[in-house]
C-alpha cells in the first residue's frame, strides 16, 4: 500500500516536472511581445479602438503560468472629453498549462491592477461602451501571416479587480457617480458552475461589500434567458439582499421578480428598460407592502472646510427662512430619465408619526415632461387624490402645476400637523388646491403661482385653550375666536380659507370666515407668498343676545407680519371708527339695543353666512377687489388716538 502510494506520488510528481519543462520549451520558443501587435489588430477590429500595451509583456513560469502586462490604455469612445476609457498600471493573465503546450493561450483568470475606468454617456444616452463595428486591419509588418494560432482568451472563468476606480458620468443630466474599488472579483469553477461575485469599496463616498451568485458564464454566453441574479451584504451599514431574474429580448433588458431588501424596506417589482433611437426609456413597476420615512437613507453632509488660518471677515447676514422651500428641485433627472413608474405602498409612515394606507403613484416621463398622478386612500381620517405636471423644458424656469383634492380629513390630526395644541372634538376637512407657477424651487413656484386653493371644515368643538398658541395657525385662530380663552369650549359651525392667487399673491376680500356659536368673523387683505407676509383685517357678526366684552371683540384685530410669525394687534382704524359710532349713539341717549347693534356688522348677504359667502368665492356687490389692509386716517370728528384701555372706553359709552 505505502510502495503503491510512493510511485503515484512520484508519477505525478514526474509529470508535473515534465509539464513545467514543456511550459518553459513553450515560452522561450514563443516571445510573448510576438502576440502584442495581433491582439492590439483584433481589438481594433472588433471595437474600433486602440489597445496599447507600453511595456514588455513578463511570462512567469509554473503551475500556472502567468503573462503579466504593465502599462496597458484602452481608448475612449471619438465623442468623449477623456482621452482613454481604461488605463492599468498591469494586467496580470493566468494561463493553462496544457494549451500553452501547443502553443495556445487560455486565460483563467484575469486580473486588473490599479485600473482607472471611465464609463458615460453622450447627451442622446449613448454609451461609450458600445462600440463600434469595424474591420479587421491588415496584418502590421513582421506579425505571423495568420492569427488563427495567436494568443485568444477562450472563456475566462475568474476576473479580478483590485485597488481601482470608477466614473460613471451621465451625459443628459451631468450627474457624476465615483466608486473605489478595493477589490472586485468574479469566479467560476468552471463555464459551467455558477459565477460567485464580492465587491468591496464605495460609491459616492458610502461604503458597500456585497456578494453574491449569477448564473454560469456558459448560460450568459449562450444567452439562455433568464439568467438569475443573487446578491446580500451591507450598503452604508444597512443590510441588502437583491434577488432577481435578468432576461433580454432585443433591444429590451428585464429584470423581473425583483425582491429587493434594504435595512427595515422591503419590496417586489419588475423594471424594464428598451432603447430606441439612442434613448432608453424606463418601466418600473414596485410594490412595498410598509415603508417608514424615517428609515430612508439620509443625504449625506458635505464634508465641514478646515478653520482658517487667517481671521476671516464677518459674515454676511443670513438669508431670511422661508417655510416654502428654497433648495432645488430634482430638475436634472426630468430630462435624464424617459420611462413610466408606478409605485404602491400599503402603508407609508411620516417623520410626523402619521400613517397614510393603500398610496399609489403613477409618474410619466418624456422629454423632460412629468406627469404624476398620486393618491392615499387612508391619510389624517380621509383621502387625497391628485396631480403633478413638471415641464421642465425650460431649464431656467420650469412650469409646476398641482391640482389635489382632500375629503374627510379629521381636524384634530390636521390642526396638530399645523401646529395647533388645542384640543379639539371631530371635525372634518375638505379641501381644493389648483395652482400653477414656475421656478426651479418650490419657494420659487409660490412666488410666481395662481390659481385657487380651497380649505372647508366642518362642525367641530375647540376645548378652551389652556395657553396662547406660539404657532402662525394658533394666533390666526385666536384673533378669529376672542372667546377662546373664556368659555370651556368653542361651538365651531364652520371655517373657510378661500384663496384666490394671482402671481403668488392672495387677494382676500371676505374668503376667510369662521362661525362659532357666539361670534362669526371674515377677514380680508393680502398673504403673500413671495416674502411669506400677511396682512389682514377681521370683520365682526356677533350673534344677537351674545354677552361679550367689547374688548374682546374680533373687529378691532389686525393680524400682520410674517406667514411663521405673524403679530396680532389692535386695529386703530377700525377702532377709532367704532368707538365714533359708539359715541354719537351714547349723546342721542341711544338704547343697549342699538348700541349692541352697532357691534353686529351687517349680515344677510345674497350667498348666505359668512362660511357660504366665502367658499362661493363672489364678489361683494359694489365692492372693488380686496387690497393689502392700509392704516386708514381718522375721519373728520374722530380721535386721532385711541385710548389705552379701549373696553374700558366702550363700557364708559355703554355706562358701565
């Protein structure tokens, strides 16, 4: 048994020895510099491009011999600004070592070291990877007349990358991506074993190693479809795993019974992408059964500049917050992706808390032209359903339209989302918004929109508020309810917020109104979006057999400033005029009855209440369009200031 042993250790040993001695006849009878002008000659030919190999080419004996390749360049596509699509410090070929007997190189593994590689696309998405056909070249001076029996890499099982970098650029949109590659490698055992893939390195600066399994290399080459994909890993600290099944027919790509898992996100779909006439348009079909907003991935900082060394000057004064918006809108992608989506979300979780079920989205894109069609069966009580149009074929100033409609909104949940801490009982929300502009910010698109937006709430009870509201939403509902903080709770009958914008600004005559079960109030004015300031007057209809104190009453409030911070004060003018007309009625002996007449402000109108006349939208009869509330100067007979107390002014009137 051990003698049977020793002589199959010494057969193989015999023979590898021989093998090495034929390998070593085979690269000394063969200069592997022989092979560089045929195999630059048959790239040329097949992709229309020059392969330049700039140092002599080192054959390294054994059991695997290897061909190693310094200083290796691989031309660009004519249209690219970068000069070479793929420079190497060295490509390193291992060869086996019974073809190399005959004289015959296959390569089994291929390995790049150090490669800088540049992948874009031409503003039509062509790709420089595509390359051109061309025809083969005659044979240069002094290469074998024939290179049938020249150097050719039949099948290579395993590719290596190590220590290289990547570009991607897209030619339409001018995005950049940048990826490090530490080590990137594909093995097969054999053209038939399925290929096991790991990349390690970044992307844009966020960390990834995944791995994973593809189909055999014999199955791609053959293209027998589909070919399935598998990978898992992490990707900026979060777990991924990616299943899917690659199938190509033509000039359409598939991927279909996509599962994909990120972290906490969970989904399946299908994409499809065809390209025709140098463009690729997109389906993209996803289904995710819960997704939470906050477990989206954040964009990352931009890195923090080092101190300087030198004081620097002051800064300037920091531009003013808008609530809308200023940062950019998404515009470059509108002209980088032709393709239709559709999303489906079974329930979607705001960074508010608020839960919205069964949402659906429908985006269309061509040409730099969105249209997207979204809704929410289940959010805040009720349903949203809506519309966004984008043209952005105006890069400088692209055309925005929203049209959305809301019914059965709960006001309790709303109110909290606007910042509003008062408790409140039921209550319903309707609301209508049809408005358009242009900008390439959403602060910008405010600032130039029209159209008309529409807010309606329904019977609802408003629990006396225990402190003043800091909120631009809490100090409106104030000025509009004076009992607020009187009564334990506020019978609400109605409120409406009725805007009517014309180049972002909302011309308000009557359109914001409230009823409550003491007090119904309009307001009038200006809100405008384009620096975020309001400017309104309220107008009073007390209810008869109302007790108030005068100083109380909603009339005499201004509400002005900022959209965030508004400041609600007395409004002089109407004061003075009041306590005027409060005047001449005491000096004719006028009874509590007309005296509390004069506080009720006409009712009556041809539309109805207060919440009817401004949800109609008409205009009052004899009246001109509303403008932005100016200090009116005091009439003839009247005080030119007010007194301090101003209830305990009309008490004196009222003899109290």
């Amino acid at each position: 048994m051990r003698r049977t042993a020793f002589i199959i250790l010494g057969a193989t040993a015999a023979i590898v020895a021989v093998l090495l001695i034929g390998a070593a006849i085979a690269i000394k009878t063969l200069d592997p510099n022989r092979f560089v002008a045929p195999l630059a000659a048959r790239v040329k030919a097949a992709t229309g491009r020059e392969l330049a190999v700039r140092g002599p080419i080192d054959v390294k004996v054994s059991l695997t011999p290897k061909v190693v390749l310094p200083d290796v360049a691989f031309e660009n596509a004519p249209w690219s600004k970068t000069r070479q699509m793929l420079t190497a410090k060295r490509v390193e070929a291992q060869i086996a070592l019974l073809p190399l007997l005959s004289r015959r190189f296959e390569v089994i593994e291929f390995v790049l070291i150090e490669p800088v590689i540049t992948l874009e696309t031409d503003a039509g998405g062509r790709g420089n990877w595509e390359f051109a056909t061309a025809t083969a070249p005659a044979a240069p001076p002094g290469a074998p007349a024939s290179t049938s029996a020249t150097a050719t890499a039949i099948g290579i099982g395993n590719f290596e990358i190590r220590q290289g970098t990547l570009t991607y650029r897209d030619g339409a949109s001018g995005k950049v991506t940048s990826a490090a590659i530490e080590r990137m490698s594909m093995r097969a055992r054999d053209m038939s074993a399925p290929v096991a893939v790991d990349f390690r390195g970044t992307i844009d600066a966020v960390p990834v190693a995944v791995s994973g399994d593809l189909g055999p290399p014999a199955q791609w080459l053959a293209q027998q479809w589909p070919y399935p994909l598998a990978l898992k890993g992490q990707i900026d600290g979060n777990d991924v795993k990616l299943t899917t099944k690659l199938a190509k027919a033509g000039s359409t790509t598939t991927l279909d019974d996509i599962d994909l898992h990120y972290g906490k996100i969970a989904g399946t779909g299908r994409v499809r992408s065809t390209v025709d006439g140098g463009k690729t348009r997109y389906a993209i079909e996803l289904n995710v059964p819960s997704l939470a907003l906050a477990d989206l991935p954040q964009t990352p900082s931009p890195p923090t500049a080092p101190a300087p060394t030198t004081p620097a000057p002051a800064p300037a004064p920091a531009v003013s917050h808008w609530i809308v918006a200023d940062t950019p809108l998404p515009l470059g992608a509108l002209g980088a992706i032709d393709g239709d989506v559709s999303v489906s979300i079974g329930e979607l979780k705001l960074r508010s808390g608020q839960a919205l079920s069964r949402v659906t989205a429908q985006v269309a894109s061509r040409d730099a032209v969105v249209d997207a069609k979204f809704a929410a069966d289940a959010v805040l009580g009720g349903s949203v359903r809506g519309n966004i149009q984008i043209d952005g074929r105006r890069s400088d100033a692209p055309a925005v339209r929203l049209q959305a409609d809301a019914q059965g909104l709960d006001l309790p949940k709303l109110a909290a989302a606007a910042g509003v801490t008062r408790e409140i009982r039921g209550g319903k929300v309707r609301a209508n918004i049809d408005i358009s502009g242009r900008g390439t910010t959403p602060h910008r698109v405010a600032s130039s929109m029209s159209g008309t937006m529409v807010v309606v709430s329904g019977p609802a009870t408003l629990v006396r508020a225990t402190t003043q509201g800091e909120s631009a939403a809490s100090q409106v509902a104030g000025a509009l309810d004076p009992f607020r903080t009187v009564d334990a709770a506020t019978e609400l009958r109605c409120a409406v917020v009725r805007l009517p914008l014309a180049n972002g600004v909302a011309r308000v005559d009557r359109s914001i109104a409230i009823e409550t079960g003491k007090i119904d109030a309009s307001a009038s004015g200006t809100l405008d979006f384009r620096d975020e300031t309001l400017d309104l007057s309220v107008q009073p209809q007390v209810r008869a057999g109302i007790q108030f104190d005068v100083s109380q009453l909603a009339g005499l409030v201004r509400i002005r400033g900022r959209f965030d911070k508004p400041a609600v004060a007395i409004d002089a003018a109407q004061s003075a005029q009041l306590i005027a007309k409060l005047g001449v009625l005491g000096a004719k002996g006028g009874s509590l009855a007309e005296l509390g007449r004069a506080l009720v402000a006409p009712g009556g109108d041809a539309a109805g209440s207060p919440c009817a006349f401004a949800e109609s939208g008409k205009t009052p009869r004899g009246s001109a369009p509303a403008t932005t509330a100016q200090p009116r100067a005091p009439q003839p007979g009247l005080p030119k200031e007010l007194p301090k107390d101003i209830g305990s002014a009309i008490g004196k009137l009222l003899g109290r």
